[in-house]
C-alpha cells in the first residue's frame, strides 16, 4: 500500500477581517459541498462569536482526492470570493493520536 492510499485529515485555520464575512461564508457555501465528490468530508467545523475565526477540521480518503478538490475548476472559480474576503489562511495536516508515533514525508516525527 503506498502513502496515497492513507487517509488524510487537514486543520483549517481562517482568520477573518469583519468586513470580509459575508464573503468567506459565500466562498465556503460553494466549496464545501463539492468535498463529497472527491470522497471528503467536514468532520468539524467550528465559529468564534463575532463569525471572524472558523476552524474546519476536514478529511479526504487519499493525498490524491485532496489534490483533486484542490484543483478542481468548480473550487478554483470561487477564489475571487475568497480573495475578496481577505481571509488569512493556515492549512495542517494532521494524524489521529490513535495512529502515533507519526512520521511524515516532511521528516517531522511525533516520537520524542
């Protein structure tokens, strides 16, 4: 089996201005549903009060179906709302607890 065939789950981190709510919410009512066509889900998806910080905790079943969504034409069509929300973003890659110790191709290793 290789590491493509393991599953992947990613953190989202958005931080939000007040002025480009309206357009991230726009932008995440178009993506977010395109994620099961590419065998992913939102596990989580978690809001601060005043809507300025979100975190999605998101999984795909392979590398390759999260490239896939990625590169999608359907998503990428949507950038100009997430570039007009002004969003900044931070994307992790994450592992279960469950699964560790966890070593990735980038040569981080979860054993101490």
């Amino acid at each position: 089996m290789t590491c493509q065939a393991h599953s992947v789950t990613l953190v989202l981190i958005a931080r939000i201005p007040p002025e480009g709510i309206e357009a991230f919410r726009a932008y995440e009512d178009a993506v977010l549903p395109l994620l099961p066509s590419f065998n992913g889900r939102v596990e989580r998806r978690l809001r601060n009060p005043d809507g300025t910080i979100e975190v999605h905790i998101v999984s795909f079943a392979s590398d390759a179906d999260f490239q896939d969504y990625r590169n999608d034409p359907r998503r990428l069509a949507q950038a100009g709302l997430l570039e007009k929300s002004s969003a900044k973003l931070e994307l992790l890659s994450m592992a279960d607890v469950s699964q560790w110790p966890v070593t990735s191709a980038q040569g981080w290793s979860t054993a101490q």
